[in-house]
C-alpha cells in the first residue's frame, strides 16, 4: 500500500518516484505504517516525600504499592486534602512536566518514585527534587531485583524529554504536526507525548471531548491516533506541510499585492513632486549655467589637462633629441677645426728649413737637405715624410664641412620642433587657467546652485517613478506545493476509506458506554475524525458542547474507553489503557448519580482488558460503596491524604 500510495502522488505530481519520496521526507511526510498492537501502560506503584512548609508543618510520606489494572480511588471527606496532588504527581512522573501541582506542593516535594508497566515489563521513575528541580532518571527493573539506568535527567527540560522519547517509542506513537500562531503567521510545530498524555487525563470543565488543549486540532490527532485510524499520520503531516506552503504562497502573494498598492499610491505622490520641481526648474532664469553646461566645462578643463599633460611629455623628448642633435653639430664643428688647424700647421712646418738640431744646435749638413727632397726623409730624423696628407687635405676639410653642416641642419629642426611644442604647451596651459576659472566662478554662482539643485530633485524624481513603474514578478508557486498537494489528495482518499468501518464501531462503542455511565436518554451519537460528537439526545439534536458538565464527563470517559476497546479489537489502536479521572462528583447533582457511575466503571473496567482507572473524590461514601478498601486512599474528617 505504501509504495502503490507513493507511486500515485508522484504520478499526480508530475514527478519520479525516487524524486517524490525524497522531497516528501524532506517535508516530514512518510506513507502509513503497519499498525503495531497497542501496549498496556499500567500504574503499580507510587511512592513521595518531603516536608511541609509555610503554616503547614510535618513531614511529608506517601506510599501507594500493589496497584493493577481496575479502578482505583483517592478520598476524602473535605476538600484541599491532597487529592488531586496524587494526581499530579502520577502525570509529572509519566510526561515529566507538571499540569497543575501547586507551586507550594512542589516546593515541598523531596524525592519521587513511580513504577509502571508497559505489557508487563516493569519501569521506574524515580528523581530527588532540589529547588523544584528534578534530578533522576527512567530506570528498568529487573528479574533480579536490580535497576538499569535507561535515562538520566538534571532539569526540568530534560525530564520532559526523557519521558517524551520513552514514551512516543514504546506506545508506537507518532508526533502531531500541527499549525500554530496568528493568522497568516502559523508556524509548523510538533506535539509529541505531553499533549496525547492530556488524552488520559479527565479533569477541569470538560469542554473538550478529548485530551485537555482545544487550540491547533489537538483533540482530532489525539482521537486518530489512540484509535489507530489508517493513514491518520500521514495525513496530519500533508495536512501541516500543505497549510505551511500555501500560507507562504498567501503571504508572498499579499506581499506582492501592498507593494503593489504602496508602488501606485508612491507614483501618485512623486508623480505631484516631480510636476512641482520641473515648474521650479523651468522659472529659472535661462541664461543660468545647467548642470550640463557644468560639465561641459569641467570636461574642457579635463581635457586640457590631458592635451597638456601629453605635450610636456613630447616637449621632453623633443628637447632631449635636440640636446643630443646639437652636442652631434658641436663635435663636428669641432673636427672641422681641428683637421683645419692640423693641415695649416703641417704645412708651415714642412715649409721650414732646419740649419741645425733644435737639442744639441749641431749643424744640419748640406748634403742631408739635398738628399730630404729626393728620399723624402727627413734631414732631422730621417723618419718619411708623408707627402700624400698634404695633396688628400682638401677633400678631408670638404667631408668634414659637410657633416659639420648636416648635423647643424638637423639640430636645428629638432630644436624648431621643440619650440613648436612649447608654444603650444604656453597656449595650452593659458587656456586650461581660463577654462578653470569659468569653471570655479560658475561654481561659485548662487545662481548655478539653484539650477543645479533644481536639475537634480528631476532628476531623483524621474528615477523614483521609473523605479515604480516596473511591473512586479508574478508570484511563483513554491515547487513542492503541488506534490505536497498530491499527497495530500491521496492520502485524504486512503484515510476515508480506511476510517468509515471504524468510526461506526465507535459510535456504537461509545453510545452503549455512555448509556451505562448515565446519560440515559441518549439515543443516538456520530463522531467526527475532527474529534466533534453529534448526539441526539430525548428525540432532539444536539452536541456534545451544549450538554450539562456531567454528561460531558460521561461522553468523554465512554470516547476514552472506546478508543480502547475498538482499537484492541481491531488490533491498531494505540491508547494505552490508563485513565485518570479528577473530581468527578463535582460535576454530580446528586450522590446517587456519582455512586452509579462509580460503580459502573468498576464494571466496564473488569469487561475491557487493561484498562486502569484513578479516581480522586471528596465523597469517600459513594467511593467505598462501590470500591474496595484496599483499593482506596481514604483520608477521613480533616485529615489529609498526604
């Protein structure tokens, strides 16, 4: 059934089935699980102490042993005696958090210890008390007598989840998904065992048919799951997975919907400011320098300092190559001279005729000068004497002329180029300081101030009502909310095939139930899933709300007890079997009332197996009429239970 229940939502869903049921366990959605017999949750004993304080005083010793499946009893004769303290006490060891014990009670409470039995297999709760703290744990007992700690707890919290884990576990219970909060706020939460806890007990004003909190439709999973209706898990868990979906869908929806209405309602608005702050603008003189003049001017200015920036760099390289051009023409101006210079003093001394050594003034011989002229040695040194320089020396003056005049040439137009840019960087810098100072004196102008601020608050504005006119994305669906419906869908189709059979067995069981303990003119009842009782009651139709508080007491009991009774019959129930009934003869309107009902819980308790009853009443007559001694805690005239 379960993986026939996946494939037909991830078929409605559009989607693989290995994709469905991962994103459904994302969800916390899992498919019904085969039903689990019910086990029987049974009280045997139970035992506290402490001591009193404030102006009560004494100590504080109560014990409460061999107890077992049947009705048991808590008397007295006046109120405030303890009663319902044993009460609470019993529920603060079973959901390890108080219902309504009494702040001073608990102060007093010292230790603690209560033991029960799950089909059989004893357990112990048992903690001290410091501070109104409790600090112990869950113990199994064994055959030897000996005590294995399961779970330990140091506070309050910690009890309560200790109590919860055990107790969810070994009843085979589910936890409650449920919405809570304010409208359009809810948020997904849990209910776990404090809440189907509220299913056993039967105290207050019995205004709700089922457990003890009417708010997040406790009362209905409460009724599915102790009766083990098929397939009610699975439908609590779509059922919260697909109201949390759609309210974020509302929410996102109403979200894009006010933006929306905030969009127009602020393009109206802005719409009158922009209207107002062009007619500022337009009565502006028109000679005023706009913001577009402004930056026209401060472009100018930008872009001189660039067109100057980059002749620097220009007219320093141009100077450079000129430096280097002119020191070229320099050195071959220089050459020039010197062959110059060589070449006339080479011709005035080969022109002289030495007469005698210039060192040692010996007399140059005549025959040597004669011989000069034809070996063309010298008379002096007798070194040659190289004729050719003279006859080659106009040609050399001409080359070097010649280069001396190109290398002038061109020095001469890197440094006319070099001019040029420092010409133009001159003008370039004259009109870069004009163009800064229209920029600063428009700057500086009133005037412009206004035009600019005018300018501006347009501009603002235009851009707000361009920002408001784009069209809002549609609101997308969240992609699991059409499988989450699927489930749904499916899942409300299984559960009412699955519940109709059963719900006709508690209608019987609960009308028989309620006829014995008293409401006797009932004729008919219906039972809704959603934990609301039709009745018809002396021929007229009615309701289980608008009937005395004694009868609510008495429908609630029998609803209890059916669940018991139609879930072990049919082998999926999950009740149980612990009832505990708070004052019942306050809601009597006579002792004859209440000692019936007494009497037939005795009676139905003995028929239904394991059912156990705890019954706290301030009339120990009916009690002991109808109960045993050794089943009764009795505290007579102003003694207390405790």
């Amino acid at each position: 059934m379960s993986q026939q229940w996946i494939e037909a939502v991830a078929a409605r869903a559009d989607l693989p089935v290995k994709d469905a049921e991962l994103r459904l366990r994302r969800w916390g959605i899992s498919p019904d699980r085969p039903a689990r017999r019910a086990r029987s949750l049974t009280l045997t004993s139970l035992a506290f102490k402490g001591a009193k304080g404030g102006s009560m005083s004494g100590d504080i010793d109560f014990e409460w042993a061999d107890l077992d499946q049947g009705v048991w009893a808590i008397t007295s004769e006046k109120n405030f005696a303890g009663k319902s303290t044993v009460l609470e006490i019993m529920l603060w060891c079973l959901r390890g958090v108080t219902k309504n014990l009494q702040t001073d009670v608990r102060s007093w409470i010292q230790w603690v210890s209560l033991d029960f039995t799950l089909d059989g297999q004893p357990y112990r709760v048992r903690f001290d008390v410091f501070d109104a703290t409790p600090v112990g744990g869950l113990f199994l007992l064994r055959p030897d007598g000996g005590a294995t700690e399961l779970d330990p707890f140091t506070t309050s919290e910690g009890f309560a989840a200790v109590m919860s884990r055990f107790m969810m576990q070994a009843l085979n219970l589910d936890p409650m998904p449920s919405m809570s909060g304010g409208e359009g706020e809810k948020q997904a939460v849990e209910h776990g065992w404090s809440a189907l806890a509220g299913g056993l007990y039967f105290g207050g004003d019995h205004k709700v048919l089922l457990g003890d909190i009417a708010m997040a439709g406790l009362p209905a999973r409460i009724l599915q799951l102790y009766v083990g209706l098929p397939w009610a898990t699975t439908k609590m868990q779509t059922g919260t997975a697909r109201k949390e979906l759609e309210q974020r869908r509302d929410q996102a929806s109403r979200t894009a919907t006010q933006r929306a209405l905030d969009a127009e309602v602020a393009r109206l608005r802005i719409g009158k400011d922009l209207d107002e702050a062009r007619k500022v603008l337009a009565a502006l003189p028109a000679e005023l320098a706009s913001a577009a003049e402004l930056q026209q001017r401060a472009e100018a200015v930008a872009k001189l300092g660039a067109t100057g920036a980059e002749l620097q760099i220009k007219l320093a390289q141009a100077q450079a190559e000129a430096s280097t051009m002119r020191g070229f023409a320099n050195e071959d101006d220089r050459a020039l001279r010197d062959l110059r210079e060589n070449i006339v003093a080479s011709q005035f001394f080969n022109g002289l005729e030495p007469t005698c050594c210039p060192r040692c003034e010996t007399k140059v011989a005549s025959t040597k000068l004669k011989q000069e002229s034809v070996t063309l040695s010298c008379s002096l040194c007798s070194e040659h004497i190289p004729i050719d320089e003279f006859e080659g020396a106009s040609e050399t003056i001409v080359e070097a002329e010649a280069r001396m005049e190109a290398s002038a040439k061109a020095a001469a137009h890197v440094e006319l180029h070099a001019k040029g840019l420092l010409a133009q960087l001159t003008e370039n810098q004259k009109a870069r300081q004009e163009a800064q100072a229209s920029l600063d004196a428009a700057l500086r102008s009133a005037d412009f101030q206004k035009r600019r601020h005018a300018e501006l608050e347009v501009a603002r504005l235009e851009g707000a009502i361009r920002e408001r006119q784009t069209p809002a994305a549609p609101v997308a669906d969240d992609p699991d909310l059409k499988l989450v419906v699927a489930a749904d869908l499916e899942t409300q189709k299984a559960y009412e095939e699955g519940r109709s059979d059963i719900l006709e067995a508690l209608n019987a069981e609960i009308l028989e139930l309620a006829r014995r303990l008293g409401v006797k003119a009932l004729e008919q009842v219906a039972l809704n899933t959603n934990a609301t009782l039709a009745l018809t009651k002396g021929g007229m139709k009615d309701t289980f709300s608008r009937v005395t508080a004694g009868e609510r007491l008495r429908l609630r009991l029998a609803t209890a007890i059916a669940l018991l009774r139609v879930g072990e019959a049919r082998g999926v129930g999950r009740h149980p079997g612990l009832l505990i009934v708070d004052s019942p003869g306050a809601e009597e309107v006579s002792d004859v009332d209440f000692t019936a009902l007494i009497g037939e819980l005795q009676t139905i308790a003995r028929e239904t197996a394991g059912l156990q009853i705890f019954v706290a009443s301030a009339n120990p007559t009916a009690i002991l009429s109808q109960l045993k001694a050794g089943r009764c805690r009795v505290a007579l005239g102003d003694a207390y239970v405790w």
